[in-house]
C-alpha cells in the first residue's frame, strides 16, 4: 500500500463527493417519477387455508401419557391433545441452547500481577 498524502485524500474526497451528488440526482429522478406515476393497487395474496388436523397414532398417544405420568408421578386422564404450532417453542429452545454456551465471568477476568 502507498503512502497516503493530503492531496491523495483530497482527490477521493472530491470524487466521493461527485459520486454522492449522482446519487442524489438519481434519487430525486426517481421519487419525481414515482409521484408522477399512477398509484397501483397492490395485491395482496390470500391466505392459505389452515391444515386440516392431523390425527394422533395410539403409540403417540401411549408416548404423551406415559411421560406425563413420569413426571407427574401419577397416571394423568388426557381429555384432549392437539398439536399446537408456536414459534415461542422454537425460540426457548434456542435460548436454552445458547444458554449453555455461556462462559462464566471468571473465564474473562484478567489477572493483575
């Protein structure tokens, strides 16, 4: 790399600035056609229609009781279950991952001698 003079800099300084006043007359070209032009409807597209239920196997079943009888310590009486899509889920789950790549602040501290 070349050793850096003040009229170097200034050289960049003033294409810089050349460069930056084509931008801005770029942009009021543009936002003055865009005021000119006819507004636009936009379309919006229709929403998927929710997915149909899916039904929960015997062995899921089985699976659901058994762990909640685990750790509730007694055999639960499930009325209903239904899988629920969240992305709550998803975001604890990385919480609790990211959690456990934590360094304690002892590991940071610097030893004064």
């Amino acid at each position: 790399m070349g050793q850096v003079t003040l009229q170097g800099l200034s050289e960049e300084v003033a294409a810089l600035r050349e460069h930056l006043a084509a931008l801005a007359a770029k942009l009021d070209e543009l936002e003055a056609a865009a005021a000119a032009a006819p507004s636009r409807a936009v379309e919006v597209p229709a929403q998927e229609p929710a997915p149909a239920e899916e039904e929960i196997s015997e062995q899921t079943l089985a699976a659901v009781s058994a762990a909640i009888a685990a750790y509730l310590g007694k055999r639960p009486r499930i009325r209903a279950i239904r899988l629920v899509s969240s992305p709550t889920w998803a975001q604890q789950g990385r919480v609790s991952i990211q959690a456990s790549h934590r360094i304690s602040p002892q590991h940071h501290q610097h030893r004064v001698r």
